[in-house]
C-alpha cells in the first residue's frame, strides 16, 4: 500500500505552497497525496440571480478548492493519485483527525508568516505540531 500525505489547504498563496511542496514530495515516494480543506460549522446559502436559484454551502465551497488545486497538482504530476475532501471542524484537529484515520505518515504545511518576534508558526501549524499523529512537513512558503 501507498504512504499517504495530507496537506490542508485554504484560499491563501501560503497553502498553494505548501500543496505544491506536498505534490512534490508524494510523486518521489509514490505516496497518494490528500488535499484537504477544513470549514466551520456547516453554512447554506441560497443566492437568486434573474431566473436561477444557486445553493451554495461551505462544503461545496471546501470541495470546490480542493478540487481545484488538485487538478492544478496532476497538471504538474501525472504520475500522482490525489484525493480531495472537504473537512468540517476547526483546521488543526480536522486536518490530524483525517490523517489518523486514514493511516497517513505525513502532514505537510506551510510556514505562514506572523508578525511578532516571538511568532514563528502560524497558530493552525503550531496546532497541528500538536495534535498529529504522524510525521509534519513544513514547507518553507514565504520570502525572506
């Protein structure tokens, strides 16, 4: 069976990174690479343009980026098997939470820049330094 790497996503130039960081990383060791996106609670809304209703959650909006991304990463790896989920809860523990069940041995972030001298991590990559259950990654995503 195949290693599994997760990397978590957002909207931000930072997690694309990371993401690519994470592609690269699962075609040289033949991993199948999960890119998944967490969201709060579940939110529905319903927006009406002329004649056409539109129904669009915070899970539709979560699988829509993964998806995303994840046909950006096949573009530049082939080779690679990647899986998309859309993960409802707080970031840190939904993106372990999902690593641990699915048996993977690496989760892959970035390396969000917060300002402050004491600030090095993000407050969802020093979560998930935590929490996990596996091996951590974090992808060098910003400039100096």
């Amino acid at each position: 069976m195949a290693p599994k790497i997760v990397v978590g996503v957002d909207n931000s130039i930072t997690a694309a990174a990371a993401a690519d960081r994470a592609a690269t990383l699962a075609a040289a060791l033949g991993a199948e690479l999960h890119v998944v996106s967490a969201f709060g609670k579940q939110e529905v809304e319903t927006v009406e343009i002329g004649h056409e209703t539109f129904v669009i959650s915070s899970a539709d909006e979560a699988r829509q980026l993964t998806e995303s991304l994840a046909a950006r990463l096949h573009l530049a790896h082939p080779e690679l098997t990647v899986v998309t989920s859309g993960l409802e809860g707080r970031a840190a523990t939904a993106i372990t939470d999902h690593a641990e069940s699915i048996g993977a041995s690496l989760i892959v972030i970035g390396n969000k820049r917060v300002q402050g001298p004491s600030r090095v991590l993000g407050s969802i990559a020093t979560a998930i330094l935590h929490k996990a259950h596996c091996d951590v990654y974090v992808a060098h995503t910003h400039d100096h």
